[in-house]
C-alpha cells in the first residue's frame, strides 16, 4: 500500500500517524513476509536450520527471532497481550524444527502484528511504553519492528541466495522498471 499525499495539501497529525502506521503495515505485511515466503518455500527443512558457523544464526533462528521481536514490541508492548518472550532461545535453538511450521508461526504473529495496529489509536503515538526494559514511544516501537524486520528479512535473502545458488526474482525488470512479482506494492512511484 502506497500512501499518495497532495503536494498542497496541509496534513494534520492523525493524517499523518496514519499514513505512517499504514505504511508499517504494508511493509510488514506486504513487502517483508512475502520475500521471507518464498525463501522458505525454496529450501528444505535442513536448510532452513544450515549455518555458516556456530556464531551465525540459522534462517529458522531468524524466523523465531523475528516473530518473539515482532510479538514483544507490537502485540504485547503496544496492545497489551502478556509479555512471555524468552529471547535467548530464539537463538539457542539447533532442532529441526520444520519450515511450515515455523513460518505458519511468524505469519500468526505478523496477522496479530496488523490487528494491532489496525486499531491502534492514532493519538497515543508519542505515549511513552516500557519494552524490553526500555522506555520508547509507540512510533519508536513500529519504527524499530520495520526496521529491524527489514534487515534479517535482508539477511534470510542473502542466505537463500548463498544456498540456492539463483536469483529469487521478486521483480520483473523486463519493462525497465521494477515491477513486484510477489502482490506487493512499489513503495514509490516516480
């Protein structure tokens, strides 16, 4: 979803707070969750769990990683639920857990992810939240879920393509602009 704003127009701060929250969402979403679909999809479950060395972090590690950080800043720092994240086992964890099964998990929390800020009220985006024993405003919270989403959604293409060994093709470039293979919407046009 791409939030198109007159260039004249004098917007006010809900206006805004709610481009940007739509914006959040879409990315999420939108952007985001389908370029980590189809990595998973291209990889076996052995895979998913391969490492480069004990120091690094498994797609499957990223993937648990990225539901308890979405589900600790979004669904329970910003609508409330019950904070129970053990982030360390998100990292920890070396089993076998099957891809399905760990991507049907990030696609619930990031579900649980839009219907928060779905309902969000726009008003209390400056409203200072204690998450992770950090005080942040509630923009600082989304700002943080994308951007961090972002980058080990960067992280989990760039391991797809070491093992894969091929182009993951979410654009078609043969018009000489990217168009999005995925549904997901250009961010911006020109």
């Amino acid at each position: 979803m791409v939030t198109r704003v007159p260039e004249s127009t004098n917007l006010s701060a809900i206006e805004i707070s709610n481009a940007f929250v739509a914006q959040a969402r879409a990315l999420l979403s939108h952007n985001f969750l389908p370029k980590i679909e189809r990595c998973v999809e291209q990889l076996t479950d052995e895979k998913v769990w391969w490492r480069a060395n004990q120091e690094s972090n498994s797609i499957g590690n990223l993937l648990l990683h990225l539901s308890g950080n979405a589900r600790q800043w979004i669904v329970c720092g910003l609508g409330g639920a019950p904070d129970e994240r053990e982030r360390q086992q998100e990292f920890d964890r070396r089993d076998l857990m099957p891809r399905n099964e760990i991507l049907a998990r990030l696609k619930q929390t990031i579900a649980e992810v839009d219907e928060v800020l779905a309902r969000f009220e726009l008003a209390q985006l400056l409203a200072p939240r204690r998450i992770q024993g950090s005080v942040v405003t509630a923009l600082e919270a989304i700002f943080h879920v994308v951007e961090h989403f972002s980058m080990h959604t960067g992280q989990i293409i760039l391991i797809t393509k070491m093992l894969q060994q091929q182009d993951l093709n979410f654009y078609d470039f043969s018009t000489g602009a990217p168009v999005p293979t995925l549904g997901q919407q250009p961010l911006s046009e020109p």
